[in-house]
C-alpha cells in the first residue's frame, strides 16, 4: 500500500494507482515505462515521479511495479481527462493529503520545527492522552462494578458443582 517513510518519499503503490484510474495494472506499466523513456531522453530524474520496485504476488512470484510519487499522480493525472481524470486527481489528492496526516502523527511534537504545528500536534497529543486516561478510568470502574457480580458467579458455580457431587 503506501509509503511513509518520509514527506520526500511519499508514495502509492503501481498497483493502486491503477485501480483509481479504472485500468489494468499491465496497461499502466506499459504507460509508465513510456513515460520514462520520455523523461529520461530529456534528462529528467525519473525517481521523482516513478520509482522502480517488485511486489511478490500471491503464487510467491517477484512482478514489477512502481512506486508512485506524487509528482508522478500528478503527472498522470494531467495524461486523464473528464470525470475520470477528476475522479483520480481528488482521490490522489486525499490520498496524499491522508498521508501526509499520518506522517504528522507519527513524529512527536518537540520533533517538529515550525511552532504552529508544533504547538497543534502537541495539543493533539495532550487530547489523546486525556481522552485514554478517561477510557482506562471509565474501564477501571466498569471492572469494579462487575467484579462483585463475576465472584457472586464464580461462588455459586462452585457451590453447584459441590452439591452434584
């Protein structure tokens, strides 16, 4: 699926990236290696838009594929037109935007540079750790009103199995 190892390297899977543009994985390999014949004859740094990579499909054997930059959606996005080139470029787009959310919740706040954001996920963070320090309270005390209930069962299994004897 995606990639998220750093805002640079953000990228959607070949496969993916064909099924929200409504083609044939093959058939947008086929595209994507025209594309790179292009940019390279123009010298232009094809890792900026597709990267070369393997996935091993379900009988266990190696297949191409790239990984998708956003560079490289929005290059294919201006190659659609219509409804499904606007379909492809909001969902690329959320795509992105989605995990690009994700990275931010990854890093901690005194991680992040800008003051604004760093002060936002802070914020964040201290909303998350409110709200699971109610959960395990709300969880403690669910267990204490039940625990009475559960040992009243327990004694009174126990006090069947001694009288069937």
């Amino acid at each position: 699926m995606s990639n998220l190892k750093s805002r640079e390297k953000l990228t959607l899977d070949s496969r993916e990236v064909a099924k929200m543009v409504g083609k044939r994985h093959s058939d947008l390999l086929r595209d994507i290696r025209n594309y790179s014949e292009y940019l390279n004859e123009s010298k232009i740094a094809l890792v900026n838009f597709f990267i070369v990579s393997r996935y091993t499909d379900g009988k266990g054997e190696a297949r191409p594929n790239y990984q998708v930059t956003k560079k490289g959606c929005e290059f294919i996005a201006h190659k659609l037109t219509g409804q499904k080139g606007t379909e492809f470029t909001a969902t690329y787009i959320n795509k992105f935007h989605e995990m690009e959310n994700q990275l931010l919740d990854f890093q901690d706040s005194y991680m992040i540079e800008d003051p604004i954001k760093r002060a936002k996920v802070w914020i964040k963070e201290q909303e998350e750790k409110r709200e699971l320090e109610l959960t395990n309270k709300r969880q403690e005390q669910i267990i204490g009103e039940l625990k009475p209930k559960a040992d009243f069962i327990i004694i009174i299994n126990l006090l069947k199995k001694v009288t069937a004897i």
